[in-house]
C-alpha cells in the first residue's frame, strides 16, 4: 500500500532559488522612476540655485556702483547735470560659455539723484537719494522647451538719505 500513496514529483514543485522575469522587471521600473524624479529634481534645484546665485551676484554689483555714487556725493564733484546721461555700467554676472555672447551681463543705470529737503534747518538741500536700476537677461528654465524665450530681471535699489554737498 505504500507504493500506491506515493506521488510522483514533478519538476515544477521543486524549490528554486533566485528571481523571476517579471520580479526583476518591475524591480527596474521602481528603480528607473525613482531615479528620473531624483533627476529631475536636482536639475530643477540646481538651475534655481544658479538664478539666486546670480541675483546675489547682481545685487553685491550694484552695491559697489551706489558706493561709488556716494563718494561723488561726498566728495563736492560735478553737478548733477554732469551724471544725467552717462552709459550704463555693464558687469559679467555668469560667464555661460567660451564667447562674450554667452555670457550674463548686469546692466546698471543712474536713474537719479534727487535732493531732500529738511524742512528745520536752513541748508539747502540736506541730504540726496540715490536710485539705480540693475537689469540682465535670464534664460529660460524651462526642461522640456529650450526653445523658451529669456526673460527680464529688474532690481530696483534706492540708498539712504546721505548728507552730501553737490
């Protein structure tokens, strides 16, 4: 009786070690869709960090050129008439590539010095506010158009009421 209980043993009822086709492919497609989102991700980062970069950039530029500005005020040198009309000053911001073209420049303009009076004292004027404009081209930042048109970015700085003499 013992020979009829048995069964036979099949191949397909063996243990096997290791990992099936479709195991292994769905493996690779967690992996790979994980990997484009952290791709994706740090180039995103990564361009916003070089555009905050450049605004920093932009803004330690004209720092410098309204501390020039300052020492003309402070220094008793030409009138106002003779800042009215002088070409912007141009600074590299990000050097893109191996041509001057590629380049982002900072484009910062005088756009005035304006006197305030004090109405208590007695000197005329008192004090004078400085206002420069600072402009570059941005390029787009779009992943998927590199077609997309660059925009422009304005930063507007006034300085404090300095007490001057022009």
């Amino acid at each position: 009786m013992s020979i009829l209980k048995r069964r036979p043993r099949r191949k397909f009822l063996r243990k096997r070690e290791g990992f099936t086709l479709f195991e292994v492919l769905a493996s690779l497609l967690i992996i790979s869709v994980t990997a484009v989102g952290a791709g994706y991700g740090f180039m995103v980062g990564h361009a916003m960090y070089q555009r905050e970069e450049r605004a920093r950039r932009a803004l330690m530029y004209m720092k410098a050129d309204m501390d020039y500005w300052m020492a003309r005020i402070h220094s008793n040198l030409p009138p106002l008439s003779y800042f009215r009309g002088q070409p912007p000053a141009v600074h590299v911001i990000d050097r893109m590539g191996p041509g001057t073209g590629d380049d982002v420049e900072l484009m910062v303009r005088l756009t005035g010095i304006f006197p305030v009076d004090d109405i208590e004292t007695s000197e005329e004027p008192d004090y004078y506010e400085i206002h420069l404009v600072g402009t570059w081209r941005e390029r787009g930042l779009s992943l998927y158009n590199a077609q997309q048109e660059p925009t422009t970015v304005k930063i507007e700085l006034q300085a404090p009421m300095i007490r001057g003499n022009i």
